[in-house]
C-alpha cells in the first residue's frame, strides 16, 4: 500500500527574539510566562522544525507562533511565520496567531491570509482572555474563518486528571457551545478535545459538531494507546489529525501507541496525513 503524505498538524514556533528575550515578553503575558517557565518548556524555530520532521521522516508541518493577548505580539510572531513558511514552501504550512477580543483581529487575519497563511491557531480562551462560549466575543474570529473558509485550531484539555501549566478551568460545556454558535466553522479541538470526542455517541452531539476534528497533541503524557482503540470503536479515525506539539514532544514519540493499537493500516494513514491533506486541501 502506497503511504500517503504525512502530516503534523500541531507544530509551535517561536521567533529567535522572543527566545532569546522571552522574560521580557514574559512580564507583559501572563499565560506565556506560566508555560515559559515550566522547566518542560521548550523552544523551536522553523529550521528545528525542518530538521525533525527530516527525522521523523515526516513530509509536511503546520506550525504557528503563540497566541498572546496582544495584538502587536501576535502580528510579531506571525511575520515571522509568513517568512519561514516562503522559504520553506514544500515543508510547511502556516497558521495566524490572533488576539479575538483585541482591536485589529480582523485586519489581522486579512493581512495574514492574504500572505499565505491557511488557518487560525493555537488560540487559547482562558490565557487571551475570551470567552468561548459567547457569541459577540468569537463572532468576528468564526466569521472570518467561515468567510475564509479556513480552519481554527483551539486549545481544549480534559477537565480530571494531573495538574500541569496551562491546563484551563473552561468545561466542556463552553466548548460544545462554541461549536453550536459557529456550526460552519471547521475547527479542530486540540488534545483530543479533552475528551469531549467520547460524547459522539450521542446523536445530538454527533450532528452538532460535524465539522469538527480532533487532534492527537501531547497523548504521550495523557493516553496509552487504547485512545486509538477507541477512536476506532467511535468511528472517528477520518477526524482525528497527527499533532505532535512539538518542540513539547518528537513525531516518533508517538508512533509506537499507534503501532500498538487496533487501528488499520488505512485508519493509520487517515490519522497520520490523508486527514490533515483533505482539510488543508494539499
């Protein structure tokens, strides 16, 4: 069988001045001094990104810059995404950082959009300061996408388990509602949605987020491999997209859960590339 492209939908890249600075960006951003400072944390730049994906032999990444609350941040780190994205063409694919509640969100994605960017993401709700649950703060971001037709990828993570920087208190009732209020919207729910994926089993649910997808970021250090048994049980495998959430984590990391599971060789190649092609339309 002939192995389709494979693809890392959730790669972060961080501009070399922000790297080397990052304490002063720090005090201005308090959701990226809490994960800056995390002794985990890591760093990448696009040239990082090029040499692991050589590595993992993967062929493509979708990479972004951190989504600070402001605006001017988040216009700094997505220059610098328009650059690496021109000189990396064939390799990678990028997407817009933007603050939805800051003046010039708008504007911004135009700009970016127009520079090549194809999506919106990683946004994160409780670190920008939005709600995301309510309409008249996410119309201008779901609009621009919808009108686009560009996917967003948001920031959702399991309300149980182990404590670690940057887990929220949004339910996932705010998360279902947010889809309810942008049902055009292609988004994918990073980490596997938090889990809410589980709840397709219910008709209602299953219809409502039917543009929904999910992606596979930092499973090493949530699931064991019976995630992918259950995606498989669920029916989900043409929803799930490969996230690394690299510099956090390698593509091979991940690779052995998946060999260890139930998936086929076809649910593997949906999972690991003809997904993220199909939405990115490569």
């Amino acid at each position: 069988m002939k192995m389709k492209m494979k693809i890392d939908f959730h790669v972060h890249v961080t501009p070399p001045e922000i790297i080397k600075n990052w304490r002063k960006y720090a005090k201005k951003e308090k959701y990226f001094a809490l994960l800056s400072k995390n002794p985990h944390n890591k760093y990448a730049v696009a040239e990082d990104v090029i040499a692991v994906l050589d590595e993992s032999r993967f062929d493509r990444a979708v990479i972004f810059g951190f989504a600070f609350k402001d605006q001017g941040l988040c216009r700094f780190v997505n220059d610098y995404v328009i650059e690496k994205v021109r000189r990396f063409p064939g390799k990678l694919t990028g997407f817009i950082s933007v603050s939805p509640n800051e003046k010039g969100a708008e504007k911004e994605i135009e700009r970016c959009y127009a520079a090549g960017l194809k999506g919106i993401g990683e946004l994160y709700p409780d670190g920008q300061g939005f709600n995301i649950d309510d309409k008249k703060e996410t119309h201008v971001l779901t609009g621009a996408c919808i009108e686009r037709n560009i996917p967003l990828i948001l920031h959702v993570n399991e309300p149980v388990g182990h404590y670690y920087a940057g887990k929220n208190n949004i339910p996932l009732k705010k998360i279902e509602q947010f889809v309810i209020n942008s049902q055009n919207l292609k988004m994918i729910l990073a980490h596997f949605g938090g889990g809410i994926l589980f709840y397709e089993t219910m008709k209602e649910i299953k219809e409502k987020f039917r543009n929904v997808y999910y992606d596979t970021s930092a499973t090493p250090f949530l699931y064991d491999s019976r995630i992918y048994n259950a995606v498989k049980a669920l029916g989900l495998c043409e929803k799930i997209l490969f996230g690394s959430d690299f510099p956090l984590l390698p593509q091979l990391r991940y690779l052995p859960a998946m060999e260890e599971s139930a998936l086929s060789a076809v649910e593997k190649q949906l999972i690991l590339g003809a997904n993220a092609e199909k939405l990115l339309k490569c």
